[in-house]
C-alpha cells in the first residue's frame, strides 16, 4: 500500500489480441510499466512555456504541500484571482471559495469525498491514483483503481453529434507518429478542472498529447482547456510523469472507513441507497 501512496503512475497494457500494440510500442516495451509524477506537487499543472496557463496559488497565500517528515507546516490552496483567463462569475465563485479557506474551512478535493476528479484533472491525483492504460482494437481504457473510476477513449472515429453529458466527457483519439491525441467534449458541469476548484461548463472542450520526452524516461501529458463559458481564452496546462515500475495495482475503495467528520461543502461522500448486486 505504501507505494500507492508514493505519486501518481501510469500502468499501460494491451490485450492479448494486441501483440503490436502502439501503447505498447510507444509508451513501453513491457506490459506492465508505471509512471510517477515527476515534480513537487503533482497536484499542481506545469504551466506551458508561453501563452495562457491554469490557476495557480496567489501570491499573498504561498501553496505549501505536505512533506512526510517535513518540518514544514502545510496549507490549503487560495487561488490566484487576477489570472486573465477567468470569467467574472468564475471569479466570483472562486472568491467565495477562498474567503472559506481563511474561515478555517476546509476545501473542498474530489477525492477526498469520493467523487470522479473528471478530466482534464484526473491527472492531478498523485496521493491515491495509479492509472492503467488498457488497449484493444477500437479503444483505449484510463482507469483509476481509486474508485474504479473509468475513461473511454474510442479511436479513429468522429465525435457523436450530441454526447450525453458525463463526467469524463467523451473521448476520441487518434496517434500522430508516436503521440496519442486525446479530443474530449460532452461535459457534465459537475467538475472542477484544477484542485483549486476552478469551474468549468458543459461547453468545455479538452485536447490532450501524450508522448514520451527524455528518451522515454518521462511520459508527458500537454494539455488544452476551451471554454467560452468559463474562460476568456484557451489555455494550456502540462502534467509529467517519471517512468517507474511498481509492480501490480491494488484497489483502493474511498467510501469505506471514510468519515465525513469535517465541515465540508455541499458535496458529501457519495452513499448507495441499495446493494450493487
């Protein structure tokens, strides 16, 4: 268990139908090959290296993360306002979200109350999260073993003309040389697209370029955010991972032993009103 617990890894596979897979020829040669996130917190985006990028921390309130060990003493995130790309309802509901934190709230994270992180932040999930990467002839299959959660990527086809709001979105991709574009729309607006509770609507639109950088040592993720509704202007956002093998995935289910014993926001860990089977 511990090393769940060490950062978020990517664990690709193909099937047994796929003896040349391109995830396989592409993002390792093995079929069970792990990725670690690769710098100091993973539950931060890299901002790209030029033009519009995420939400980060504000200034005046430094983000500090948990170190095992550390002697230092960490904080929640307040988010920086003044990022152009945001809309001013945006804003305003973010605000709301920061004056909570200096009221000693505490703020509100996907996967600490059991919900889906949706896309594009799924790969903001480090603590918990080890994804596997399935292959089969039509699609490719992203799944957290926090929850199960899964993302359907169906390759080499259009978009459907009116998907059905999810929490994912829908997903189609495609490989460009050795790089696996990802398009997703058809969002539900349920989501937050960072930890530092950014909004989004049903109208976002995300692209994403996975390929291998440093010899293959790092698997990079660049991702693109469009969303006329919440934002001014597309912006971008990276995430990385460092190769590291780490043997099988083990399941980690949320709800269980999870109690709601702090002073959360309106999303309460998620409860069945009746047997799965």
């Amino acid at each position: 268990m511990a090393a769940l617990l060490c950062g978020a890894a990517l664990w690709l596979a193909s099937d047994a139908n796929a003896q040349q897979s391109p995830l396989r020829l592409r993002f390792g040669p093995d079929v069970a090959t792990g990725w670690m996130v690769n710098h100091a917190d993973g539950d931060d985006y890299i901002a790209p290296e030029s033009g519009a990028g995420p939400v980060k921390y504000d200034p005046a309130h430094p983000f500090v993360p948990t170190v095992p060990d550390g002697p230092n003493q960490p904080t929640y995130r307040v988010a920086d306002l003044t990022n152009p790309i945001l809309k001013p309802w945006a804003i305003e509901q973010m605000r709301k979200a920061n004056e909570d934190v200096f009221k000693g709230k505490i703020p509100y994270v996907p996967r600490e109350r059991c919900w889906p992180a949706g896309t594009p932040a799924f790969v903001l999930e480090p603590p918990f999260n080890f994804t596997v990467f399935i292959e089969t002839a039509k699609e490719i299959l992203i799944i957290h073993n926090q929850g199960q959660e899964l993302r359907r990527i169906f390759m080499n086809v259009p978009h459907t003309a009116h998907p059905k709001p999810s929490w994912t979105g829908e997903s189609v991709g495609h490989w460009e040389g050795d790089d696996l574009i990802v398009d997703t729309i058809g969002f539900n607006d349920r989501t937050f697209v960072d930890n530092y509770r950014t909004p989004h609507t049903d109208k976002m639109h995300v692209v994403e370029r996975f390929h291998l950088i440093d010899g293959g040592k790092t698997l990079e993720d660049r991702i693109t955010v469009d969303d006329p509704g919440a934002f001014n202007m597309p912006w971008a956002a990276i995430q990385r991972w460092n190769r590291a093998n780490r043997g099988p995935l083990e399941e980690i289910s949320c709800a269980e032993n999870n109690l709601g014993i702090f002073d959360y926001d309106v999303r309460p860990i998620p409860q069945a009103d009746k047997p799965d089977f």
